[in-house]
C-alpha cells in the first residue's frame, strides 16, 4: 500500500443499553485480541470473532506499525436482531426520522466497544464489522481527524473481501454510487466542516448522502494519489493534526475547492472504479477460541458501562443496583461503578468502588490504576504503601500501560520524594509510548528538579524533534525557557550564598518563577505567607466541578485574565479574556497549576488568588466532560 495511507492510520463516539429481555442467553468467544458477547449462538459469535481476527491480521500485514494490542481490551457486541441493537444505541438515534444504524464504535480511556447488527443486510456480509473496526484503529487520532475522513475511511474499508486467494481492499459501493447519482451532493466545503452534532450525521436523508460522499471523496483522493504519485491526502491530514481549520488545509492541499466540486462530481459517474488488491491471505487458528455462556449479571455489569458511556447514568446505575445484591462479589460491577463517579467527577465515590474492585481480587489493571491514582489526587495515600502495591499491580497485571508508570512517577517524585526512582519509570512510559510529549516533558521536569539541566535540556530537545501538533511544540518551547531560567536562578542564588525557595519546574506547588530574572517566590495559599494569610472561601460556596484526569484536548489562550476567584480548599476559577471572547476556566488544585512570569519580575510575592487579575498571560488547559465550563487550567504564564 502507498506511505500516505500509512500515515494517515498511524495516526471513535458514545453508546447506550437498557436490561437485556429475560430471554436472552449471553455467550461469551474469546480470542486472541477480541472478546465476543454475543445474544445469538455460539456459532455466529465464532464467525464474527473470525472475520475481526482476519481484518486485524490484515491490517497488520499492510499496516506494520499501525495495529496495538496494548490498548484497553476490545469487547464485541454481537447482537441478533434490530431489537438488541436499538436497547445498547445511543439514544440520538432513536427518535424518528434518524439514521438506522447496524454498527457502532465507542470508546473511553478503558473501554472500547463495538455494536454490530447480526441481521443487517448489505453488499458484503462484513460490512459492518470491517467498518467498526476502522474506526477502532483510529482512534488514536480522533482529537483531529475530521468526521469526513473518520467516517470515508471506514466506509472505504468496510467493502473488503476476505477469501482463501487474495484481499480486495476499497471495492466501490454500488448503493452509495448510485445514491449520489440520484441527488445533490453537498458541497465539499460544508462536507469538511460537519462535525457530530450535524444533522448530516444523524437525519436520515442527509446522512445517508453524507456517508455515502465521505466514502466517494475518500476514495477519489485515495486512488488519485496511488495513480499520480501524490500525497495530497497525507498533507491534508498533517496539517489538520496542526490544529488547521479543514477548510484552510483542505484550500492548501486540495486547492480551489470548487474545482473539486466539480472532479467528485464527474468521478461518481464514472463507469470504471479501481480497487487494491493484495496476495495475503490471513489465517486464523479458530481452535484457540474459547467460549462460555455468561451470567446475566456479569453481562449486566457490561452493559452498564456502556449506558454509562453513553451520558445515561441514571440506568447505568440503576442496572448496577440490580447487579451487587444478586451477585456483591462481581468485581467488574465495583470497577464499572467507579468509571461512572469518576466520569462525574466525583473522586472520592470513585476511589471507593476501584478500592472494593481491588479488595475483590480484580483482574482489571484499570481498577488498580485508578486506585492509586486516585488516593494520591484525594489526599489518602497515607503511608504510601497501598498507593505503591496498587500503581505496582497495575503493571503485574498489563506491563504495556504506560500511563501507570507515569503515575508511579509523579507519586515518587512527589510525595515520597524519590526523584532517581520516579526518573526510571517515567522513562519506562516513554520506551511503552514514545510519541507521548508529556512524558518527556515529566522526565524534564524531574531532572531539572535534580538540578541535572543538561540532562533535562537534552531530553526536551529531543522532545522537540518529536513534537507535531502546535501545542505539543510550544509546551515544550515553554518547558525549555523556564528550564534555562530555572538553571539560571540556582546559579546565580548559589553564587550569590542563597537556596531556592521551591522546585521551580512543572508544579511546584504555588510557585511563581520569572523568566526574565529566573526569580522564584513560593506562594502556597491556605498558609500564612508574610505577614498574613491568603484569603480564601468557606466550603460551602465552593463550585463543584470534574475531578477527571486532564486528558481532554489541550488549547492555549492568550488575554487578559479576569475574574479571578478560590475556594477552600484549593478550588480557582477565572476567565480569561481573548479579543472580546471571555473563556471561563477551573483548577480542583490550584497548587498544581504552573505559574510563571514571561517577562519581568514578580515584585514580593504574587498571591495566584488575590494579585494575577488584569494581567495579561498565556493559558494552557484542557478540554473536560462538564460543557458549563471550557476546561481545567494546566499553566499560567504572566507578561506585562
């Protein structure tokens, strides 16, 4: 296959469920890198367990670097009839006049989840499963990857055929075809702006055309590319991964749009398609499967998580309810209670349900993971043991999760204060992903704090090399001047007969460092500082915002800081105010924001409650679930 289509896969949605009908008997087909349930029979769960064994075995074939088995496990649900389907679907696509779906892909930081219809019909029997399946491999670029290609990607794979000869990759879809003949297509600079909540991507109709031109532009610039020795299709997706708007990157690879138009156009009514074709033929040892029949309760703890997932809490809980007192010693009903607090932001509800997961023996790295994740975040980790055998189980139970190693490295760094220790594991998240920014940047962070700035500087540099994404690579611009000032500041306070008053690099916690002078001045608010105490809120007027990891997409803003307010114990909330635009943020902990001044010296201390309003400054954060409020604060960065 040609390096663009490469690319693009190096670089997924929500779903519901109500109570399975009493009827229905759960089989469960294990194979090597997929989990089938199935309400049908053994059989059709073996098949479908098959052709995803096959397609997987195909795309890495093709696509070597592409395909990871590390990733939070894939569970199928392979349902017999409309009925089965529509209690797990989402709830959007239920009223009338919506798209009637046969598959579905979701996935969370834990789960990945595929819905498919047995009793869908289509032009090739494993349509649905082909095209879920795409989605599943790109998901690791969804941050950026428009709707558009997401869904022109699955449809261009979706028409595979798998036999004992050859594969046949990207086959033209004689519906779709056929329907864009019969109507208006939409013009491409309205197809590469739609986004989920688009009518285009829910209604009927207009869906159905735009599946069906996603599918026809994709594969014109797919086969256009292979034909002409181009990569037009590969810049686009580079420089939406940027952070481009589709329609400038689209204008610089594309060109004149309207011209495009006019090429789609003529190319649907072509007579002639081309496909790819390959000798590979994957072979699947089905010997290997295993099968069981579930126990509704454990198909329920299941089902639940995806109710959940899908913003349905109140039945996911309520299907939970009649889980634990059926069955108290379910482990998976403990650990998918907790992903539910946790998605709410409630961490302390959270901690309690992984602690009970834990107590149970689970087999989940993901319940030990957030366990101790989560005592360290709430204040709990008491002496620190449980935290460690936790965080160390996780690792027993999936040595590939690299997030685990970074958290043992932030627990060690920061309140066992073992910083040779925590330098090891952070290095160990960085060999698992080693395109992750941030761990190199926390690897900086601790090196820096060892006062080992060569070191830190060479590790950020490479970071540099690496970094893709526009944020990506001023973060790490950002993390080398302040290392540089850092180095700067101890110099000169070692010259000078002085200590420094705090860690300086990546969250100290209330430190302001200046960049100009490299000064640093600790400001830890709730204690006194000088000759009076910061002034904070009473509990009860605090604001309750997600307690949830800052994974979300990460944006920076620059403007004039506003607003500025903190509750006990450590809650802030500000806005920031960007060329009229007023952009409401929140920290849970305050003392974990990284404060910085660009450009001059902080004069005595800068008190982040009481003395940063009117300031002008540069704001990372990250996006978060609670849509009232644009994300959590990550760094400030003041300038005059």
């Amino acid at each position: 296959m040609r390096r663009h289509l490469i690319v693009l896969f190096l670089m997924f949605a929500t779903v519901v469920a109500s109570a399975a009908p009493a009827a229905d008997r759960w089989t469960e087909i294990r194979s090597p890198h997929f989990i089938v349930l199935t309400n049908s029979n053994e059989k059709n769960g073996r098949r479908i367990a098959n052709q995803l064994e096959q397609m997987r075995s195909v795309f890495q074939k093709i696509f070597p670097t592409m395909a990871s088995d590390d990733d939070a496990p894939m569970t199928v649900f392979a349902l017999k009839d409309k009925k089965s389907f529509q209690a797990l679907e989402p709830e959007d696509y239920l009223a009338k006049g919506q798209l009637e779906l046969a598959g579905y892909f979701m996935r969370s930081e834990e789960s990945n989840y595929i819905l498919l219809r047995l009793d869908a019909q289509g032009e090739h029997p494993f349509a649905i499963v082909y095209h879920e399946y795409t989605h599943y491999m790109l998901r690791k670029v969804e941050d950026w990857l428009p709707v558009w290609l997401d869904e022109g990607m699955a449809e261009f794979y979706q028409n595979t055929d798998i036999d004992g000869k050859d594969v046949r990759l990207g086959q033209p879809s004689a519906a779709n075809i056929n329907l864009l003949r019969d109507n208006r297509l939409i013009p491409i600079t309205t197809l590469l702006q739609i986004d989920h909540s688009s009518p285009y991507y829910h209604e009927q109709q207009k869906g159905n055309i735009f599946y069906a031109e996603s599918w026809a532009l994709t594969h014109y610039l797919l086969i256009k590319d292979s034909q002409n020795k181009t990569h037009r299709l590969e810049d686009y997706a580079s420089l939406m991964m940027q952070g481009q708007d589709s329609i400038t990157a689209a204008q610089s690879t594309f060109g004149d749009l309207t011209k495009l138009d006019q090429a789609l156009e003529a190319y649907v009514h072509q007579l002639n398609f081309m496909l790819y074709k390959t000798n590979y033929v994957p072979t699947v040892n089905e010997s290997s499967f295993q099968a069981k029949p579930l126990d509704d309760t454990d198909v329920d703890a299941i089902r639940a998580d995806v109710l959940a997932l899908s913003g349905r809490t109140e039945e996911a809980r309520a299907l939970l309810a009649s889980v634990l007192p059926l069955d108290p010693k379910n482990a998976r009903a403990y650990e998918t209670m907790g992903f539910i607090e946790l998605r709410a932001g409630q961490s302390s509800a959270a901690q309690k349900w992984f602690g009970e997961a834990v107590e149970l023996k689970s087999t989940s790295y993901l319940a030990y993971y957030y366990y101790g994740l989560l005592r360290t975040r709430n204040g709990d980790a008491g002496d620190g043991a449980a935290v460690s055998a936790s965080l160390n189980q996780s690792i027993a139970l999936n040595p590939n999760f690299a997030p685990v190693y970074d958290a043992l490295a932030t627990f060690y760094s920061g309140r066992e204060g073992k910083l040779d220790e925590a330098y090891i594991q952070e290095l160990r998240a960085c060999a698992i992903d080693p395109g992750n920014v941030n761990y190199r940047l926390n690897a900086a962070s601790i090196l820096a704090n060892q006062h080992k700035f060569p070191s830190a500087l060479s590790v950020l540099n490479a970071a540099a090399h690496m970094a893709k994404s526009t944020i990506d690579k001023e973060n790490v611009q950002f993390r080398i001047r302040q290392t540089n000032d850092y180095q700067a500041s101890v110099e000169r306070q070692q010259t000078e007969g002085t200590t420094v008053a705090s860690q300086g690099i990546s969250g100290a916690p209330g430190t302001f460092t200046s960049k100009g002078s490299g000064s640093a001045q600790e400001t830890t608010a709730g204690r006194m500082v000088g000759n009076r105490v910061i002034a904070i809120r009473e509990a009860s007027t605090t604001p309750r915002y997600t307690t949830e990891p800052p994974t979300g997409v990460k944006h920076i803003v620059r403007g004039v800081v506003r607003s500025v307010q903190c509750y006990y114990p450590s809650v802030m909330t500000l806005s920031i105010v960007e060329g009229g635009k007023t952009i409401s943020l929140y920290s849970n902990n305050y003392l974990h924001i990284e404060f910085s001044a660009a450009n001059f010296t902080p004069q005595g201390i800068m008190n982040p409650c009481t003395t940063i309003e009117g300031i002008k400054a540069r704001v990372q954060y990250a996006e978060v679930s609670d849509k009232s409020i644009a994300g959590q604060i990550l760094s400030v960065e003041l300038t005059k």
